[in-house]
C-alpha cells in the first residue's frame, strides 16, 4: 500500500502527491524588493528525512494563506501546482517548487515525527572553498565560533552610504569563513556582543549566501531575509562540540574585535585570567589570542584625535562646529579614535582603537582597575 504522504524527493511534474511538511521560513517577497510592499509568499518546508522545497503564494492569494500558516508548525498539503525553480534568489536545493492556489488544501498534524535538527540547512565551511562550485544565488545556513568581529565601517554606492561590519566565523573541522552582513544586521552583532553571556561565541546565518569577492568566497545577507541566531538547540550541541586547547587561555568573542565581552571583564575583576610573558609573541607560528601584564611607559607621537562618528575620518575645526571632509558637511561633535605603537623586544605592533577599549591595571591583590583611553589622555 502506496504512503499516505510522500517526500520531498518525490515530487515532480507528472503527479501530485500528498505531503507533510513542517514550514521552516516564511518570507514574504518585499524581503528582496522593499518597493514592493504587497508582494508573495515564499515559504522553506522540509519533511521528515530533511529535505527541503520552497512553496510559493503568488500575490492574488495571499489573503487565502498568510494567516494559517506559522514557522515550526507541520501541515499536510494536496492540491498544489509544481514549476522548476529558478531565479534570482532559491531558498533550497529541491528541482521543483511548489505553488499554492486557491483550491490548495492544509492541514494542521502533530510534530512528533519531526526532527527538530532539519529547522535549518547547514553548510560546511569546506563546500564554499572552491570558487568554481559556489551558487551565488542559493541561500543557505551556517553556524560557526566568532573568532573576530572587525570594526563597523561606511561604503558609498551611488551616493549612498552603506554601513557594514565583517566578522570570522570558524566551523568544528577548523574552517574559517568571512562573513559582511549590512545595514541593520551592523547593529544585531554588535548588541550580541555586548551581550555575550555564554564562551564560546556561536551564531547561526540563516539563509545567507555566498559572494566571490576578489577570488574568495565570503559570506553575505540577502537584503532583509537572512536571520541572525544566538539562541538555539543547534548552537548548544555546537558549543558542546567545540574542542577547548588548553593553550587558548582567553574567553574573548573575538581575537579581532575592539571591544571585551562581559565574560572577559568578570573573569579580570575576579582575577582568573592567565597573563604570558612577552616571549609569547614569538613562539606561535599562526593566529591566537592570549593576555600579556605590562606598564604603560610613554605614547609615540599624536596617538589620539577626534573623528567623525560616521566615516571615522579626522574632523578639523570649522567655525564654532567640526568639519569632515570625508562625509563634507559639519558636526557638532566627534569621537575619540586612537592609533599608537607597542614597542616589543625592537619589534613594533601598530594598535588602533576606536570606541574606548578597556585597559586594566592591576593591583597587588589582584584586582582589577579598568579605565578607558579617555581617561589615559588626560594623564599623557
């Protein structure tokens, strides 16, 4: 006797058969084309094996489904159309999408036959490194450690500025991809920083895609889609996974970003953090983070200035107000930017910092004092 439901893998041209679905994504369509605020529907299901296939309600009935369907419920579907997918921008592997129309039936089931590992379709790190085998139009998920988070910046594209922050993500088999995500996104990483309660540092980037830029493969957000994850079952059983070297003696989110997370100042204030001598630097032969006690002696030169909060440029004096010639108009006010040299066994490191990185100053009883260049400058 023939299922009842069938797969994902089965689907095709030549029939039509029943199938149970659990709705992972649901996107409405303005998502890529924000001037298109009464757009379709796309929705992610995947079945009980994990495979995926992307659903879509054209415009005309969108009324007829938006409000009966919701992410993380399992639904039966009959009576729906099949075309090839293509386009732009496919939010799965499947051959064939399938298309909703007015006669399309849906029913509510019970998902405990669903997996709670197939909410998303993770791709290893190892997949993206051939440039040649990279689909540019599929979006995808990826979960990995944050081992940096640079500092955010501004692009101009046709006259409009564009804000974008970069952050190394690395995957369990110790592959690293870069990863720019744009506009609001800039914010929800620097607030998971902020934020940072649990070491190490785990996000998912659902439905992401993959960019060839200068003949590496890096990561991006596709417009409004994409979906940044702090707290989910899979980060858990990735953190869990994650081998700690007993040589990384940091809990940093990042050895490339500016800013401590919460769980470095407690472990400072507590005294808990290993220090290394000097000769540390020259040991290593690759990239690796670790702490060094030392005495500020004297800084080198102009070693601060006050720059523009956009573009991050020198802002000079104008008038009663500052003037910066990269954005070309002026500011009441700036921020504080600091650029100076670590002088180490004759070898020079050059340290920038933008928004007040915290110093610590320790104390014979261990005990931490952290101030920030603010204060260093008035004293230097």
């Amino acid at each position: 006797m023939a299922p009842l439901f069938r797969l994902i893998k089965d689907v095709d041209r030549n029939s039509r058969h029943s199938l149970k679905l659990r709705v992972v994504r649901i996107i409405s369509r303005s998502g890529y084309d924000k001037k298109d605020n009464k757009s379709s529907l796309e929705i992610v299901f995947h079945d009980q094996e994990g495979g995926q296939i992307t659903g879509i309600v054209k415009k005309i009935n969108v009324k007829l489904f938006d409000n009966r369907l919701t992410e993380g419920r399992v639904y039966g579907i009959r009576n729906y159309c099949v075309e090839n997918d293509s386009g732009n921008f496919r939010t799965s592997l499947a051959k064939f999408k399938i298309v909703f129309n007015a006669k399309t039936m849906l029913a509510k089931f019970p998902d405990e036959h669903f997996s709670p590992d197939f909410m998303f379709d993770f791709r290893p790190f190892s997949t993206l490194a051939d440039i040649n085998n990279v689909d540019e139009t599929l979006l995808f998920d990826v979960i990995g450690k944050v081992n940096e988070i640079h500092n955010p910046q501004e692009k101009e594209f046709s006259e409009k500025r564009a804000r974008l922050i970069e952050i190394i993500l690395e995957d369990l088999s110790g592959h690293h991809i870069c990863c720019t995500l744009w506009g609001s996104y800039v914010d929800q990483i620097l607030t998971f920083e902020s934020n940072l309660t649990a070491d190490p540092p785990v996000l998912i980037l659902q439905m992401c895609r993959a960019k060839i830029y200068k003949d590496k493969v890096t990561l991006s957000n596709s417009f409004e889609v994409t979906q940044i994850h702090t707290k989910a079952l899979d980060i858990e059983k990735f953190r869990s996974q994650i081998k700690k070297d007993d040589s990384d003696v940091t809990k940093s989110i990042s050895r490339g970003s500016l800013n401590m997370s919460k769980i470095e100042m407690a472990d400072l204030a507590d005294g808990k953090l290993i220090f290394y001598p000097v000769d540390n630097f020259f040991t290593v032969d690759e990239a690796c983070s670790f702490w060094i006690c030392s005495i500020i002696s004297s800084f080198i030169g102009d070693w601060w200035y006050l720059a523009c909060t956009r573009c991050q440029r020198k802002l000079r004096e104008a008038d009663a107000d500052f003037w910066c010639d990269g954005c070309r108009k002026p500011y009441k006010s700036g921020v504080y930017r600091y650029s100076t040299y670590l002088y180490i066994y004759k070898k020079v490191w050059r340290i920038v910092n933008q928004f007040c990185n915290l110093i610590s100053i320790f104390a014979i009883a261990k005990k931490s004092i952290c101030i920030g260049f603010s204060q260093i400058r008035n004293q230097f």
